[in-house]
C-alpha cells in the first residue's frame, strides 16, 4: 500500500468524488483529513471510522486564506504533516 499512513487532506470531502477518494485512501491505509463547508463531512468520517479508518473533519472554506490556514494548522498538530493534498473543485 503505498499510502499506508500518509497523511492526506481532501478537500470537498463531503460528497461526490471528494467523499469516494477520502474512503478509499482511508481503506488504503491513509490517515484522512476532511475539509469541507458541509456538516455533512461529519458522516464520511464517522463511516471511515466504523470501517476502521482514521480520519478527521475540519470545516473549511478554502476560499478564504484565514480557514485555509486554519485546516493547515490542525492537520499539522493532529498528524505532524501533510502528504497528500487533494482539492476536489466545484464551480471552478
């Protein structure tokens, strides 16, 4: 497993694509970050979790630099890095 305990932000990770890639790192062994402005995040990381996942939910616009770097900022203190960032876009 070559993501085995990485450390990977998802952005988007509420729903659609973002929500299927953050399940299927966390089933390859990665520790998931979630950023997204939907709650709903919540639920994909209660379901990583239930499936013997490690995941985290941060509520996050990465529209704006102060939330931004607040999702940094947690991920660093809870993991100790970031290696994997993946952005899902909407309306971009």
């Amino acid at each position: 497993m070559l993501i085995e305990n990485k450390v990977a932000v998802i952005t988007g990770g509420a729903s659609g694509v973002g929500e299927a890639t953050a399940k299927k790192f966390a089933e390859e062994g990665a520790k998931v970050v979630i950023a997204d402005i939907s709650e709903q995040a919540k639920a994909v990381v209660e379901s990583i979790k239930n499936n013997g996942g490690d995941a985290l939910f941060v509520s996050c616009d990465v529209t704006n630099e102060e939330s931004a770097q607040h999702l940094m900022e947690t991920t660093t203190q809870t993991y100790g890095r970031v290696d994997i960032f993946d952005r899902q876009c909407r309306g971009f």
